[in-house]
C-alpha cells in the first residue's frame, strides 16, 4: 500500500543525471495540487544518461562523453496503480509505483519521497 502523490513530486531514473518534476492534467485536487494517476509520465528527460543498456551512452562513454536521457518507456505508465483509487478515470499514482525504460531496465524510474506524496493510504 503506497501514498497518493500529486502533482510536483519528483521522479528519478537511477541512470539519469537529474529529476523531474511530475506534472498532472487532472482536476482532482490532493493538498491544492492535481492528483495523479498512473498515465502521468515525465514530460522532459533526466539530462544525461549512464544506462550500460543505452548503446548512445555506452559508445559516448568510451569516448569520455555523454549521452543525452531519450526515455523510452517500456509501458508508458506507472505500475501497479491503486487498486480502488481512480483519478481521472485511471488508478491513482502511489508513491510505490515505478516504471520501466527501454534502455535502462526495468523499474528504473521511482517517485522520490517525500515529494508530494500524501499522507492518504491508498491500496
């Protein structure tokens, strides 16, 4: 069971060089910001990518470059979701969902605490 989190709390990619806010179209209101489901992915990058699975930052790497972050998600959402919470018509956001990268692995991109989560349950 996670916490709700809402719009402003901030996401990382363990290979990425930065976090991102998060950002929500929904009208739902958690604390004065919009709540967010589990559509609501990161709109920028995470500036540089480290990943050993990105063929463009292991090349940039080998020659004492970077990369820049070019997310590619696996399932353009977070999972699991809330299991009773909707926003929006989707499962609300917790702060125990993660989301998967093409070329940074599986889970790799986490909600960072405390961030916006909220001291609401939710299942």
């Amino acid at each position: 069971m996670g916490q709700l989190v809402n719009a402003m709390t901030q996401c990382r990619c363990n290979f990425g060089a930065n976090p991102l806010p998060l950002v929500s179209t929904n009208t739902a209101l958690a604390k004065n910001l919009p709540a967010l489901n589990i559509m609501d992915i990161p709109k920028e990058t995470f500036g540089i990518c480290n990943s050993p699975l990105n063929p463009a930052a292991v090349a940039a790497k080998a020659v004492g470059a970077t990369a820049p972050c070019t997310p590619a998600f696996a399932v353009p959402q977070w999972l699991p979701g809330s299991l009773t919470v909707m926003i929006g018509g989707k499962p609300a956001l917790n702060n125990s969902c993660a989301m998967s990268c093409t070329l940074d692995g599986p889970n790799c991109i986490t909600i960072l605490p405390p961030g916006g989560a909220l001291k609401v349950m939710v299942k």
